[in-house]
C-alpha cells in the first residue's frame, strides 16, 4: 500500500464543493459586537481631532481611539533590525496617520449596519502634509523624512554585496553590455476571501478564544500574549476553513490586537470582516521594486559579470516582514542559475505613502527573476543568439553541485544545494518544444501577427523556518491523528501530510487525519510559508511516526516478553513477532504515541524555468498568452496534482501580475483600484494552458534536504512568469522592444508598435 508518489483526490474538498466549508464570516457568538475600523482618508496627514459624539447613539457599545488602548507597536516578525524600530506600524494612528486605509478608530456596534452607519459619523479633523509616493524621490538624500524618529530618514536597511571578480572591471572587459531601469510595480495576493477575525473571552475561566489566525499562528499567539499580558497557554488559536492566502493572510495586522483586545475589555465577542474595498487599502501590499542593471557577456556568449542597484518600495511602515527581508532576498536571488565571473549588488528599502508591504506569492524571487532574465534575452539580441541556448551555456554544471557563493554583506551562504540545472532547461526546451515554437512564432511574424516565444530560468530560495513540530495518537474511535503546526491556506496539505502518514505506517488513507487548526492541540510551529509546509512539516511527522514506532516496539516487547530486535512493525499499524503474523498486537493498544521536532536550519535552493507563447493584437496592444508550460525540479512529488495545482495557480498569478494587475496611487495618494472595476484580475479567459514538467533530481548537500526526498511546489510556477511573458512579447514585438516595465499595458505596447523603426522605447 503505497500513496506517496500518487495522484489521490484531495481529503480538505469535501466541504468546499458542497458549500459546508466555515470561513470566519460563517462563525458567530452569542451577544458578538461587530466591529467597523475608521481608516484614514489622506495619505498623509497630523492628526488634529478625532471627535466621536454623533457615533455613541442607542446599539452602539464603543468607540475606541489611539487614546483608550496601549501605545504600542507591532514588531518584525522576520529579519528585525534597528532601523525598522522607529517605522514599525501602532495599532490606531496616534499623531499622524501615513497612508490611505491606516486605522483610526474602532467602532463597535451589535450588528454591522449600526457598526457601519456609526463609523461614518467619526469625524477625523487631518492637517493635511504632502504625501511621499514616487519610491526614487523618496530615497533622495534630501527628501522629508516620513517618520520624525527614523534612523536613516526614508530609506531603511541598505545591503552591499559582492561576489567573485570586480564587477566594474568586468563590465569594461565585456565585448557587449546592456544597460537598463526596470520596473515591477505594485500589486498584491488579493485573495478571494477577506480578512476577518472573532474573539471571544472568558472572564471566569481567564481565557480568550481567537478564530481566524493562519499562516503563523504561533507567532502571532506569542506576540498577542506579550501585547495583552498574558500568559500564551491561555490563548487559544483556531484556524477556520481558508480563502487563499498567497502570504498576504495571516500576518499580525493591526486588527489581530485591537479585536482581541475589545473583546477583552468589553467582555463579549468581537467579531471584524473587511469589505472589498478596505482589503484593497489595508492587506499587505507587495512587488514594487526599481532595478538598474548593467550586465555584460564575451562575443561567443559567457556571461561575464553584472551590476544591480536595487529599491524595494516598502510603503508607509515596517510590518512583520520587516525592512530587510525582501532586499535580502533580492540578493540572495539575482545571481540566478547561472555561472558569473562576479558581480555586485546594491539593494534598499525605502518607505512612502502607501499601504506597507510585506510578501506575495515567491516575494523578491518574481522580480529578481524579472529583471535578470529581462537583461540575458536583451543581451542574446544584443550578441544574436538563441535566448535559450544562451541561458543554457551559462549554466551552473553538476560536477560544481553544490554551488556555493560566499557574498559580502549577507549570510548565509547562497549553496545551490540539489538539482541539475541542465537538465531543467534541456527539460523546458523539449517538452515545450522550443524549436518548433520558435519557427511557428517566425513565420507567423512573416505573415504580419505579431507572435512571440519567451523563456527564463530562475532560482528559488524555499522552506525557511528552523524547524516544524507534530505529534501522532490513535483516534479516540479509530484511525490516527497528527497534529503538526502548519497551516493550511489551501495548498492540500492535510491530503498530502496524510498520504505521508498512511505510508508510514501502512494504513488507509481514510483513517488519517491532519490535525493543523488548534494551537490547543499543536502547541508549537512555524505556519505556512516559503513553500514549507510538505518539507518541514512532512519531516516532523515522518518523526513522529518514526517514534510511535520505536516506543510501540518496546511496549510490545515488554508485553510479548520477546527482544525489540525480533519484533517488526507490519501493514495495518501492528507491531508481531517477525514471521508470526499470528501474534501480532495493533499499535492502538499498546497506549504509545509519538513525537518529533524536525530541525532544518537552512533553506533549499530548487531551480525551474519557464515558457511562454504569445500574440500581441496589432491594433489594440493587447497580449494574448496563448501557452505556458512550467518545468521545475520539485523532488519527490508526495501528490503529483496537487503540484501541478500549485504550479498552474501560480502560472496564472503570474500572468495576471506581468498584464493585468496594479495597486497605483495619484500623485495625492488616493489610491486607484479599490475594487475589481479597477484592479484587473486574470479570469478563465486570459489563462492559457498550462503545461508542467515535474523532476526528480539529486539533492547534493544532504544536510538541507528532508526525509521524503521532496522539495518546493509553492511558488515556481509565478517565478519566472513575469520574465517569460515580458520575452515573448519583447520576440513578437522586434529587436527595439525595451520592455523593462510591469505591467505590459496596451498603450506601452501601442507605443512600441506604433514607433517609427530603430527608435527604442520601454
């Protein structure tokens, strides 16, 4: 019986197909409040009143202001630093409110009609300030530093890091170099369900229940019990049935304290769900980033070194993602799979009027690839080669695995740790088939369409997290349970984690259970993120049931009175006597359960590449993809369709990010796509078929692997989309297509097509 490796229907579907599933909105308490948060209207702005008379009428229990709860501030999860302290985000604006959406005040009421209606009688009294919104201008050594109490003014945590050669030297020793801005702009996860929380407190008992956490669960218990003053064990998490994710969900917002905390303070049920509109301004914003990159290659095509200096526009605070992770990320990534003589790199965050960012989907790893893969196919134009063969030259090789770069400035090591990255490309280029795509695109270019093939190759850093901890028991009626301290936000895991289980110990699929929703039952974990889930988690619970069985094995031996060594643990979770079926005893039985902390300090590097096919209308600009195929080095596939769900979903984001997709401001600050009249999300029409390639190659450094041989799912497929859209319609466009800005807007490409020839034009 083996289902590691197969492609069973997920367990988690039922619910959601037959419209059972219980998302927080679903949830309700008896005497619940609802809360409505009062979000500024200004990007920027003193704040000189907050005047709440006209709200407090008959229905309405409280309005609560900066003024009635603790001055505090919600810190860096993930990477802190000192210069992030003084930029870090309160819970209700205090003396300024920095961005559309910030949150002022708290309205409760006992139902959200009232809470609504009562909000809107809050009257904010803003002296308003010129807001921050160009990302460049902002970094300027002489602009108005956004927060009074800043370290470095606007731009925060800055890294320097080199590797190899001198890349100034080298770029002047090149026969050919290119040089360019790039640009991804801002856009976000934008999941289908909303935020939304409802806590409930105890007062006899001293404890407080939470539904709605997910992704860090842990964490976020951790720092909700320091915030509120109480021990953690009193503090009970419980995540509901999720409506995506995409790392934009479940971090701790504002409204993870000021919900709880009400409730608290008010002794009912609190319950909080956004609207559409407050999701747009308040959820993490991601992706924009400036790029200026200079590389340059030999006249027979290697790669010689490159220069990146690098901006990643962080918004109006420092949240829990920090202000250094994503410029780490940056330069942990822009090397990509490729072989350089050296190179040197410059990445920063700056703050500015907008929604803060934190991560989406393959966060800095979608734009590093963006901006290098964009510069190697306009260096093969520039040399007049083959974009892919060009790629595939440069290569790291197998005889070099694992492949470690010492850079400057950063740690750890970046250590191409498994994989073959040749045989990724060769993958791409004949299960795609390249060659006959790329004639197909050339004849019809002849034939006046304007067709186009793209391809980019890319390097994903995955499975942060130190470690991930589960326990597995018997079921009170039958069957068995593991609690592991993931999250689920859709990804299946609780299918793959149970195929895992059921393997190791030899029983049916539908006797295991995934227990992952209860911090009373999981008391410690990481969550979800980074694609960790199937490595870190499977490994702890590969663990556990490893120990189930060890202690399972000296119980029996004890009651058989025979050595452990003459036992054995058989199909059906039964420990017998070897070669005496007939005195076999269920594991059940025997009272035993088992534990495992799974330690994985490093992150894997996995590498993929990706193609792309498109048309470009001629007379309105836009860009048809026609096909995608995605191939990406995932290991061992526990649930090869649930990979290929993960890669399709993320190719399909990626299209939506690389034409479709902006989060943009006017020059006031009002921010311009607050519902989806205005932000262009991908539907079934503008997503192409999908093809995967899924590979199961080496792993060269055994220490940051895991037990099942698996690796990362969760974000190859949007990596080097962006870059393999922008190609191909750089291909179908000409040799003077620039393209070094996302989105590719209609009018963008208009201005290319319509140009007179030999003008350049981005």
């Amino acid at each position: 019986m083996t289902y590691v490796g197969e492609s069973v229907p997920r367990v988690e579907d039922g619910p959601f197909l037959t419209g059972t599933g219980r998302f927080v909105d679903d949830l309700g308490r008896g005497r619940q409040l609802v809360a409505r948060i009062v979000r500024s209207e200004v990007a920027h702005g003193r704040i000189v009143a907050v005047r709440a008379g006209a709200a407090r009428r008959p229905g309405v229990a409280a309005v609560i202001t900066a003024a009635d709860i603790p001055d505090l501030r919600i810190p860096v999860r993930m990477m802190p630093t000192d210069e992030a302290v003084p930029v870090t985000q309160p819970p209700l604006a205090r003396d300024r409110v920095r961005y559309v959406g910030e949150p002022i005040a708290v309205v409760l009421a006992d139902d959200p009609y009232a809470a609504e209606d009562a909000a809107a009688e809050v009257e904010v009294e803003l002296e308003e300030l010129p807001p921050l919104m160009d990302g460049p201008a902002a970094a300027e050594p002489g602009a108005p530093a956004l927060h009074d109490g800043a370290l470095t003014g606007n731009v925060v945590n800055v890294l320097h890091s080199t590797w190899g050669r001198d890349a100034g030297e080298l770029l002047g020793e090149a026969d050919t170099v290119v040089r360019d801005r790039l640009r991804v702009q801002r856009h976000a996860a934008i999941p289908i369900e909303t935020r939304g929380l409802l806590a409930d407190y105890d007062a006899a008992g001293g404890r407080l229940t939470v539904w709605g956490p997910t992704k860090v669960k842990h964490f976020n218990r951790t720092l909700l019990a320091g915030f509120l003053g109480i021990p953690e064990e009193r503090i009970r998490f419980v995540e509901p049935d999720v409506g995506g994710g995409f790392g934009a969900r479940g971090e701790f917002y504002p409204e993870d304290f000021l919900i709880p905390w009400l409730a608290m303070q008010l002794g009912r049920p609190v319950k909080w769900v956004e609207d559409r509109r407050e999701h747009f301004v308040a959820i993490n914003h991601s992706r924009e980033t400036w790029c200026d990159f200079e590389i340059g290659a030999t006249a027979d095509g290697r790669l010689l070194g490159f220069r990146a200096s690098c901006l990643v526009d962080q918004g109006s605070y420092a949240r829990t993602h920090g202000t250094l992770l994503l410029p780490w990320v940056l330069v942990h990534h822009l090397a990509g799979p490729y072989v350089w003589e050296g190179f040197q790199i410059e990445a920063r965050s700056v703050l500015t009027n907008k929604t803060p960012s934190g991560t989406y989907r393959a966060p800095c790893q979608y734009e590093a690839a963006f901006f290098r893969e964009r510069m190697v196919d306009r260096l093969a134009q520039a040399l007049g080669s083959d974009p892919a063969e060009l790629r595939r030259r440069n290569l790291v090789q197998v005889d070099a695995m694992p492949y470690r770069m010492e850079l400057t400035g950063v740690s750890p090591a970046v250590v191409y740790d498994n994989g073959d990255f040749p045989q990724v490309v060769d993958a791409l280029v004949d299960g795609a088939a390249y060659a006959r795509l790329r004639d197909d695109a050339r004849t019809r270019r002849e034939h006046g369409r304007l067709a186009g093939v793209g391809t980019a190759a890319y390097v994903e850093e995955t499975a942060f997290g130190k470690y991930e901890y589960a326990w597995v028991e018997p079921r009170e009626a039958a069957g068995w349970v593991a609690h592991v301290g993931i999250a689920s936000l859709g990804q299946g895991v609780r299918t793959a984690l149970a195929q895992v289980v059921a393997d190791a110990l030899g029983v049916r699929l539908d006797e295991v259970e995934i227990s992952h929703r209860d911090t009373d039952l999981v008391p410690q974990g990481f969550g979800a993120y980074a694609s960790r889930t199937t490595i870190v988690g499977g490994g702890a619970v590969v663990g556990a049931v490893e120990d189930l069985k060890r202690k399972a094995l000296t119980a029996a031996a004890e009651r058989l009175e025979i050595a452990e060594d003459d036992l054995e643990v058989a199909p059906g979770a039964v420990v017998q006597p070897r070669g005496n079926p007939g005195r076999g005893i269920p594991i059940r039985e025997l009272g035993c359960t088992g534990e495992h902390r799974f330690e994985k300090p490093l992150p894997t590097f996995d590498m993929g590449a990706c193609l792309a096919e498109v048309e470009v209308d001629a007379e309105t600009g836009a860009v048809a993809v026609l096909r995608m195929v995605v191939c990406q080095d995932i290991g061992q596939a526990v649930n090869p369709q649930l990979v290929d769900g993960q890669l399709v979903g993320g190719a399909a984001q990626g299209v939506g990010g690389t034409l479709f997709e902006e989060l943009a401001y006017d020059p006031q600050g009002q921010p311009l796509a607050t519902s989806f009249m205005d932000y262009l999300m991908p539907t079934a029409t503008e997503v192409p078929r999908v093809q995967t390639i899924q590979l199961n190659l080496p792993h060269w450094d055994h220490s940051t692997g895991n037990p099942l041989g698996a690796k990362a799912a969760g974000e190859g497929g949007i990596v080097g989309s962006g870059a393999a859209i922008a190609n191909a319609v750089a291909d179908a466009l000409g040799d003077d297509a620039v393209l070094s800005r996302l989105p590719l807007r209609p009018d963008a490409i208009l201005e290319v097509i319509d140009r007179p020839q030999g003008v350049s034009s981005s």
